[in-house]
C-alpha cells in the first residue's frame, strides 16, 4: 500500500462537476460536428497534443482526457493542429474553464532531432509516420496560439516536455540555458510529473471559480509568485556554502535555487540547482523549491503523491475506444501499431539512470495496478482490437521486473533521499521479490484466448539475478529469440557517471540466462546496448568496450550516441563539466569529462562499430594516437585490421568472415533484432 497517499483525497472521490454527468463519448471529440452529435454547445477543457489522438492508456492525452470525462467534464481533443495561425486553435470553440496543453509523450526536440542534431524525417507518433507535423518546443507555440485564439482562457501545461523544462535548464539543441518553459509559454500553470491528482484538482477549483494563481497548494504544480512572508528561505543558490540548503528548519520553508540568471552564467550554480532539484524529488521529505526569473519568482510545489493501486486500476479501467480517432482513417500510427497489443503494469523506477528522464518525470516510487485490473485490459484487448492473434507483445513499463517492488520501511522511505535504490549497490531496505510478478505472469498466461506473452520493456538485470526463479520464468515463457539488457558500457568510470551496475553484473545475469534457454530447450539471445560519448567517458574507455564487444563476438549494427536530455542528470554533468552526484561548491567540485566536439562523438560512435571498415580509417588515427598500435592488425586479439578493402568509406561495408568459422552475433542497440 501506498501509505503517502493516505492523507491526499482519493483520485476519484471528487463529486462530479455536472449533477446528471453526460455518457462516456465514443472518442472525445476533435471537431464540432462530434460535439454537436454528443448534445454539446461547448467544452470545459480543450486538450491540445503534439501527438495523434489514440484513445489508449499509452497515451497521456487519452488519460487525462478520460480522467476529467469521468469527473463529469465535457473535454475536447486539438491533436497536431496547424500551428501557423490561431484559427485551427478555435476549432472546437471557447473553453469555459481552461485549455491544456502538452507536446506528447516525448519532448518534441527529442522527437525532431537526433543525438547529433540531425533532423528526423518522420514521427512514430503521426500518422503515415509523417515528420513535420509539430513545430520545434511545440508546447509553447501551441500556448501562444490559445493565448492569441481566447486571451482569457486560462492554460495550463503538462507532459513530459513541460515536466522535463520546467525549471531554468540545459537545452542541447540552442547549446544554451533556457528559462522555464512556463514563462516562455506564457501559461498560467505548469503541472510536472504523473498529472492525475494535480489536474482533477485544478478543474474542480477553477470550475468552482477559483483564479490559477490561488492554486497554489496543489503538489506538482509550477507556476509564478511571491514567497509567502511566513516561509523561510533556505539559501541553495549560496556556492560558497557546503550546506547547498540541505539543513532542517521548523515551520514553513522553501528552498532558494540558484536564479536563471546565474545559471545561465555559471555552470557550478547549474550544477547545483541540479542537485537540489533531484535530492528534493522524494514526495515524502521534498519541500517547495523557488528559482527568481527576471523580477518574478518561479514556485515549484513538491512532487505529486504516487496513486494507490486502487487508483492506478481506476485509471486504467476508464473506457478508452482503445483506437485511434476514426478521422485518421486507415492510416497507421506508428507508435500505436507498436503498442496495441501491450499493457502497462506499473508507473516509476528506482534506478536512478543520470542519463534517463523517468525519475524526474514519474518518480522512483513504484505504482502498481492489481492482477484483476492487468487481466480485465488483457481481455479487452482480446475482445476489442482488431488483429489480435493471441500474443500480447509486451507486459512491463520503464522497466520489465520492478512491479511491487518497494521499501521495506515506509518510514525509511518517507526519509530517504538517495538517487537510486540499486546504486552503488542495491539497498538492504529495498525488497527485491519478484513472486509477486511471477505470480502476474502465470496468471496472464492463463487467460483464455492468449497464446504468448512477451516481456519487451528492458530487464532490470541486477535486480533479476537476486531470483532465480523470475530468471526462469522469464526465459521458459515470456522471450521470443532475443531479450534486450542495457549494460550501458562496461567501464567503471562511466558507469560511476550513468549510476549503473558493473558488468560483473550483467555476466551473472547473460549465466542464468543462457542455462534456463538450455534447461528449456530454446535458443535465445540477449541484445545489450550500449552509450557512446556519455559524460565520465574516455577514449581508452570506448576502446576496452570495443575489444569487450570483440571478445563476445557481438556487432552492433545501431547505436546510440549519448543525447543530453532536459534537465537529466548527465545532462548537467554534460553541460557545466560539474558532477552533481556529489557536493557542488565553489572550488571544491568534483570534475567530470564531457564529451561534445562533434569529431569525439562520433570516435565514440566508432568504436561501438569497430567491424564497420567505413569507420576503421578514424580508429586506426586513433589508436596511433593513444598508442595502441598493437591493436591494430589481422589477430583475433586486434581491434581493426591494417588494411582497407576497396570500395568502403560508404554505407554498404563490406562484411568480412569470421576466422575459425566462428559466428558473430549481430545486434542493435536500441533493442530491435535485424533479420539474417
């Protein structure tokens, strides 16, 4: 149980904003004529989305728009409109009590641009899979265009882009430190984190005529004013200070970041704000945090209470068409097509990646639904979507095996205000079961109609290999040829920087898992991907990857380039050289290497492909220049060859064969296996 949300009012015990509430809409409507079909002269809440409207509990639109439809709130859907005017903006009407607006499931940079800042040409989230269809920071041009459609309507911001940018941060795509993204969409809310709570509460209020700016007691919340008189300010933006505004105080307090002004000049102070800003992410100890933006004050509320699984089973019963809207026709949406068959166990990780963005966004608590509610999606999506043929392609969430998984102590963890609950080693507090999952996933397997499921979302293998049992239920039943793992690298000094286990780990996990594929029968293969250019990380660190990847007879044939995340961890250890993992004071920081010149990176990127001979010209150069010509040669034990077979510097290498009629395993790092 989650004991937290005892003292917050249940998610939906709200009385409904209508006495005699409409019927759950077949879709919420995108146009007037389904507005009309529905009885409706106007919505309370227009939603406005940089994705395409799915109506499935994958999708953060479908949640919170079901969420308020079932709080008695008429809601309408703008999806991916024509952001060059505000007309298409108008296109369901004036809202009576606010517009929200978000970019989507990813940020929408991370969506248009690669780690080496390259365009892309398509979005898995539009239908065709067509690029273009939303502008660059499309959260807020979408907030001006509402803005400039009703300037009186309040707006309100929330999604992942809008959590992730909701302090002064680190932008990699302008190479400089942005301001809030609520001051620069000029909204009068931000809600950061899973929205569930903050959103039901703010349409009461506001429908109950209450003014944005007095919400301000709501968790999750961002938004701008004053420091009451009656708080007292903790001085975090202090460098010269080791207290970094850590200390406990009676009464009220907030803490004081670093201004967006310094940090924009000083990287220690980013650094800083930083780590105060994760080390306060606990919704059991965090306080109010405040960061000065020009003359005004920018107020973030503490983290949003985790839901209940009474809560999360709520939201994931809500009556979703479970399809895209029927405007769309017969055009298909990727990330949907990749989806439908799967279904969300849990919220949250404990991992604490300082690469990743699920911390800051859904918390390291975890949120569970309940076996009864995980079976009742199963049979929906049996019964109701087309082309099921009995294999449900994924059952996980960020992560495959953390499902109940939880401090022992709820004391402890109320205190606690570690970054990770695995790093450096796993926390004698944390209970690492997995019988409950286990037991989930025969019980699954059981359900009429279902052939085959499928674990897809990564394993968190340092936390598997404390059950043998899970390691052989996982492998016997729920793998289809490959598993993707993320070792990440195999060097202590980036993964220190990524706050991942050592590769012994992932050794002991690649043992039980080959012995349960042959107590089963099965060949099976694990995919590990891995990071190039991650900050912490050196050439001789890409190099020992490279002869690792060469020694296990493994070719990666994508790979992933280190993309600095808004406000990530590693993303400030990218940006000011600072590692905010530890103490950040003036003079006494601890120095981290970054990796940005264009030519470093892509040296990375080579080594992660040492059999490519299109790139065995730069890592020649470089390890001449490391002096490790040694490794350089025709031996099984040297990296790359001295040779250059004609015709390579383009994209179509040429493949050589593998001496003693050894077999290389050929793999992707981002999880998906290429066909022989």
């Amino acid at each position: 149980m989650n004991t937290l949300a005892v003292a917050e009012k249940p998610l939906m015990s709200w009385s409904d904003h209508r006495r005699h509430a409409d019927k759950p809409a077949p879709f919420l409507p995108m146009s007037r004529a389904e507005m009309t079909a529905l009885g409706w002269d106007a919505c309370d809440i227009v939603l406005v989305t940089g994705d395409a409207y799915v109506d499935h509990p994958s999708f953060g639109m479908a949640i919170i728009g079901r969420l308020l439809e079932s709080q008695g709130f008429r809601v309408g859907i703008i999806a991916q409109p024509d952001w060059q005017s505000a007309e298409p903006f108008k296109a369901l009407g004036k809202p009576r009590l606010f517009f929200g607006i978000t970019g989507g499931n990813m940020d929408s940079m991370v969506n248009r641009y690669t780690a080496d800042r390259r365009l892309r040409h398509d979005d898995a989230y539009t239908p065709g899979g067509e690029g273009g269809r939303r502008p660059d920071r499309c959260t807020i041009v979408y907030a001006q265009r509402c803005r400039e459609a009703f300037r009186e309507v309040p707006i309100v911001l929330g999604g992942i882009e809008a959590s992730l940018r909701r302090i002064a941060h680190y932008d990699y795509w302008s190479d400089k430190v942005r301001r809030s993204i609520l001051a620069d969409a000029k909204a009068d809310l931000l809600i950061y984190g899973n929205a569930e709570r903050a959103v039901v509460e703010v349409a009461h209020r506001l429908a109950a005529g209450e003014a944005p700016r007095n919400l301000d007691s709501i968790r999750g919340i961002a938004l701008f004013r004053r420091v009451p008189e009656n708080y007292t300010e903790l001085p975090a933006f202090d460098l010269d200070s080791a207290d970094e505004g850590a200390s406990r105080r009676r009464g009220d307090t907030v803490i004081r970041l670093p201004s967006c002004e310094q940090v924009e000049q000083d990287r220690e102070a980013y650094a800083r704000a930083s780590r105060v800003l994760h080390r306060e992410s606990n919704p059991g100890n965090a306080r109010p945090l405040v960061q000065r933006h020009g003359d005004r004050d920018l107020w973030l509320n503490p983290p949003p209470i985790p839901l209940t699984t009474a809560e999360m089973d709520a939201v994931y019963d809500l009556p979703y068409a479970r399809a895209p809207h029927p405007s769309y026709g017969d055009a298909k949406i990727p990330a949907w097509e990749m989806i439908k068959f799967s279904v969300t166990i849990m919220r949250g990780c404990f991992g604490g990646c300082t690469f990743c963005s699920i911390t800051e966004h859904e918390g390291r608590i975890i949120q569970n639904r309940s076996e009864a509610s995980v079976l009742r999606e199963i049979e929906r999506i049996r019964d109701r979507t087309p082309g099921f043929t009995g294999v449900i392609s994924d059952i996980g969430g960020p992560t495959a095996n953390m499902y109940r998984m939880a401090c022992k102590d709820p004391k402890v963890e109320a205190l606690c205000r570690r970054p990770s609950c695995v790093f450096p080693d796993i926390c004698e507090n944390l209970n690492t079961s997995h019988d409950d999952l286990i037991r989930l996933y025969r019980k699954v397997r059981e359900v009429k109609g279902v052939k085959r499921v499928m674990v897809a979302s990564g394993v968190r293998y340092d936390l598997a290999v404390k059950s043998p049992e899970y390691v052989k239920e996982l492998v016997s039943h729920h793998v289809g040829g490959y598993l993707k793992i993320a070792p990440e690298h195999t060097e202590r000094g980036p993964l220190d920087k990524m706050m991942k286990p050592g590769i012994g780990a992932y050794h002991r996990f690649k043992q039980m898992f080959d012995a349960a594929a042959k107590q089963a029968g099965k060949k099976y293969y694990l995919i590990p991907y891995f990071i190039a250019a991650h900050p912490g990380t050196t050439d001789e660190d890409m190099m020992n990857l490279a002869l690792w990847l060469k020694k296990n007879r493994y070719r990666a044939d994508q790979v992933q380039t280190f993309l600095p995340s808004p406000m990530a961890t590693a993303t400030a250890m990218y940006h000011t050289g600072v590692n905010p993992l530890r103490g950040v004071r003036r003079g006494g920081s601890d120095r981290v290497e970054a990796i940005k010149g264009l030519k470093q990176r892509r040296l990375h990127k080579a080594f992660l492909r040492y059999h490519d001979p299109d790139n065995w010209p730069v890592l020649r150069e470089a390890l001449r220049r490391m002096g490790r010509s040694d490794l350089i040669g025709s031996r099984p034990d040297q990296l790359v060859p001295s040779y250059q077979p004609p015709g390579t510097g383009k994209a179509a290498g040429t493949r050589r064969p593998v001496r003693g009629g050894a077999r290389m395993q050929r793999f992707t790092t981002k999880g998906v296996p290429l066909r022989k």
